[in-house]
C-alpha cells in the first residue's frame, strides 16, 4: 500500500478522507442551484459547508470598523478607489440600518476606529497601504489627547451615524493602527461585557473588516459578516472586495446580507 505523506495516517485514510469530501461537495452541488456567496445573497450549495450563526440576547454585538469620512463621504480621500463599491452595496445605508436596530433592540455596538497621530507618522517601516495612508493623510488627527481639527475631519464618523455612536451607549474602542484589533482593547471590550458572537460590517472589506472577523475568530468569538455593509478598494488591477468575499465565506460562521441580518436580530428581541 502507498504511504501518505502525512504521518500517521495511511494512504488509506487518506483516500477515505478525499472520497468523503468528494462526495459531501456532489451532494451539495446535486440538491439544486448554486450560487457563491454575493454581496447581497448569501450563498448557496456551494459545496462548502455552513456553520450558522445564531443571534441571541445578551450575547450577540455588531462590530463596525471605520466607519468614518475618509472611507464612507464623497469627499474622503479614499473615495476614488471604494466609491463605486460602496455605492453599489449600499454600505452606507446598511451601515446605518444595523446601527439603526441595534439602537431600537438594545444589541450592544462597538465601534473599532482608524486614528492616526502625529507620532504614528515617525514608524520607521511600512506596509504597502499603510505607506498609501500615511501619505494621503488619512485618519489624521493631530495628537492622542484632544479633539482640535477632528470634527467633519476624514477621522471623524459619517454624520447620520453620530446619533448613534455618540447615544452614550456605543462603546468606542481605542484605535487599531494597521488593519487588525491586535492594537487596540476592542476583543477586553467585548469579554468584559460577556459578548461570545460578533456582527461584523463596516470598512474597508478586505483590510480592516477582514483583519477584524480573522483576529476574532482566532480568538474563539462566532462571526457573521454582513456582506453588503462593507466594500473594498476596486483599481484597475486589483479587486479588494472579491477577494474579501471569499475569506469571508471560508472563514466566519455565517455570511448574510443586512437585510436578513436586520430580521434576525429583531426576532431575537422579539424572543
């Protein structure tokens, strides 16, 4: 018999694995329609399996990422690049619609925001989009301790959105610095108030939306991504938001639009 070249496991194993899997993707392919995953579907047999993702009182929080004016105004500096995708999923309007039900069903909001200061400009070494940002100015606010220069600022949140955040409830983390809540207190926030599944939207989809569902999920929080309260950067050579897409769906617990998402989370109030 042939030896896999795993160890510990027979080639026979292996071709039993290989035949299951073979058979669970023909199974799904044969029950009828197939669709991957869109920004305003969820998917269908696409020969993946789905977890689920249950909202629940008490436990369940929306997570929103940047959701400021250098991603989500006309006149961020971003715009030319996520514009057409934001417009196209409606990011902006969905962005507020699950605000808007956390508000009116009491489901805990955190807030993970993108700040840089001056001394964030001094880093000796940098990513390529992290070299972009840096000089383009965006997320700039002067310094740490105060709020000079940050109101309508690039920094500053999309203005249908500050009743929101700004209700007194809506916890605002410190700033994440790269893409990822590895920098900032946004993971302490959500143990302390005994949150277990994340909602996740917000910008941009294959940068810091993404960032946040990976460093979540490795640290044993469910996700659901909103598919359709995200986009991503679109250029002549590069698609962020496709290749976000399929991260989402391969990684999280769930992906949904905010539609279905909006529902959920009014039945679970409801319950």
């Amino acid at each position: 018999m042939r030896t896999s070249p795993l160890p510990g496991v027979t080639g026979l194993q292996t071709l039993m694995a290989i035949t299951a899997f073979v058979a669970f993707t023909v199974a799904f392919a044969a029950t009828g329609d197939a669709r991957p995953v869109t920004a305003t579907a969820p998917p269908l047999n696409d020969g993946l399996p789905e977890p689920g993702f249950t909202i629940t009182n008490g436990d369940t929080a929306i997570v929103i990422t940047d959701p400021q004016n250098d991603f989500l105004s006309p006149d961020g500096v971003t715009w030319g690049v996520v514009g057409r995708n934001v417009t196209d999923n409606r990011t902006v309007e969905n962005l507020e619609a699950l605000f808007e039900v956390a508000d009116r069903t009491g489901m805990p909001v955190f807030v993970s925001p993108h700040y840089y200061f001056e001394h964030d400009h001094r880093w000796q070494f940098e990513g390529t989009l992290e070299t972009l940002m840096h000089s383009i100015g965006m997320f700039d606010r002067p310094h740490a301790l105060t709020l000079e220069g940050f109101e309508g600022s690039g920094a500053d949140w999309l203005s249908r959105y500050k009743p929101y955040i700004n209700n007194g409830r809506t916890v605002v983390t410190s700033p994440h610095k790269v893409y990822g809540p590895e920098s900032n207190d946004l993971v302490l926030q959500l143990r302390k108030a005994g949150i277990s599944k994340v909602v996740l939207g917000g910008m941009s989809s294959n940068l810091c939306t993404e960032s946040h569902m990976r460093e979540l999920v490795e640290q044993g929080f469910e996700v659901l991504v909103v598919t359709d309260a995200t986009a991503g950067a679109i250029t002549e050579h590069y698609d962020g938001y496709a290749a976000s897409l399929t991260n989402f769906r391969m990684i999280a617990s769930a992906v949904d639009n905010t539609r279905n998402t909006v529902k959920a989370i009014e039945l679970a109030h409801r319950n």
